[in-house]
C-alpha cells in the first residue's frame, strides 16, 4: 500500500484530489490550517470510509519546521512518504499599484515558500526510502501566462513551474518524478473569492466575472474538482513513470501551448 499527503485537503481542490488518490487505493494523510480542522476531519473521516487508512494533520506550508513535521508524520503513521501533492495556494486579485510589500509576500509565502518546502522535505523523505515517489504540485494557467489584477499570483505560480523543471532534475536520479497541474477556472471556494474580488475593481455584480472569463474556454464549462482530480490521479500512478519536470494545463481549452 501506497501512503499520500495533500496539503490544502479540507476542502475544494485538495479535498478532490485527496478522495480520488483514495479511490485509487492509496493512504491519504490530509493536512491544512488549524482554523480549518473541522473539515479537514470530515475529509479524513470521508477517505477512511473508502477503504484506506487516513490521517488529519494541522499546519502551516508557510513554515519550515510545520513542513517538516507534516511529512514525518505521514511517514511515522502510515509507513511512509509515496506520493507529495503540494496543493496548499492562496489567491490574491488586487491592480499591481496597489499591492503592498506585505500582501506580495504573503502570496509567495504559501505559493512560493510553501511548494518549495513541500517539494524538499518530501524528496528527502523518498530519498531516504529508497523507493523513489511522486512529487506533484499546485501550478495555474497563471503559470504559463500572466493575467492582469492577478499579477502577484500569477508571478507566484510562474515560480512553481520553474522549480517543478529544477526539482525534476536534480532528484531524477533518485527516482523521483516531479510535475504538475494547472487549473484554470475551478468552481471552488477560491474562485468565488476572485470572482468577487474582480467584480468589486470592475464594478460588476456576483458571478459575472466568472462568467465572463468563462465564455473562454473551449469545452464551455468551468471545471469541477473531480477534473482536476483526474489530472493528479494520473500523476500519483504507473502510467506517468516517464513524465516529469512538466506542469500541465488542465483548464478545458483556456490555453493553448
């Protein structure tokens, strides 16, 4: 048996992507905020009625020492470290001017920070296995192209590609494959946030940013967790062994690259 983390798990995304890698037969630890508790155990209680052992866990990405005991914990709890989902992110939507210093650095804190220790303490956790694993993380189409009002996220998530190329790399030696999703328009949480963050500078009411940046997409829907779901369900298994260092779009024909 097989044991994966993901981080940002108690809900939207990450909750998707935790009951999926479930599904597929894995032990999942989850781990978020602790203002998030409650659903995170929900999560855990809901993987744990799958089948497969599961573990709740508290943190912050942000924090090194936080990192660091979330992925010995899933070691010491479950047998080991197979399959990191670095899916933990914040958004921001705010005109570059009137970004404070303060708030870009918050946003590469989870963003940045928190994919790069997330990435680190898991391959040293495989490295020390033996076993190779899965490196997967949070990315955008934002990482593949700059939007306007969303210029600290999208600055953030073009980090995350780099460091998705560099970490696959330096760790392939040690059987390691490292890449990751790119979602577009998700109908989570989150997204209800920008959308409204968007419609407040546009003066629009409630919903229609969304709809307006989904008139975009090729498929003529926005996507569900459960797509984005697929996409890492993919790159937790077998089938992926010969990919790596690629972030790849999941957005339903937004980009075209």
């Amino acid at each position: 048996m097989t044991a994966a983390h993901v981080t940002g798990a108690a809900q939207g995304i990450g909750r998707a992507i935790a009951l999926r890698l479930a599904r597929d037969g894995h032990d999942v630890a989850v781990s978020d905020l602790p203002d998030k508790q409650d659903l995170l155990e929900a999560t855990s209680q809901d993987i744990s009625a799958l089948g497969v052992r599961s573990i709740a866990l508290t943190g912050d990405v942000a924090e090194a020492a936080s990192v660091s005991d979330l992925v010995s914990d899933t070691a010491d709890r479950l047998g080991s470290l197979d399959v990191m989902v670095a899916n933990a992110g914040v958004a921001q939507t705010k005109a570059l001017l009137d970004v404070t210093p303060d708030e870009y650095d918050r946003v590469h804190a989870v963003n940045g920070r928190g994919i790069f220790l997330s990435y680190t303490e898991a391959a040293r956790q495989m490295i020390r296995q033996g076993n190779g694993g899965k490196i997967i993380g949070a990315c955008s189409i934002a990482g593949h192209k700059g939007f306007g009002l969303l210029g600290v996220y999208s600055s953030s998530k073009f980090g995350v590609r780099a460091l998705t190329q560099a970490a696959a790399q330096e760790w392939a030696e040690h059987g390691i494959t490292v890449n990751a999703y790119c979602p577009g328009i998700v109908d989570t949480h989150m997204w209800v946030e920008v959308d409204r963050d968007l419609g407040a500078i546009n003066n629009v009411g409630r919903g229609e940013s969304m709809r307006a940046m989904a008139q975009g997409i090729t498929l003529g829907r926005v996507s569900t967790g459960a797509d984005v779901a697929g996409l890492v369900s993919y790159l937790a298994g077998p089938d992926s062994d010969y990919m790596t260092g690629q972030s790849v779009l999941i957005d339903g024909g937004m980009l075209f690259t």
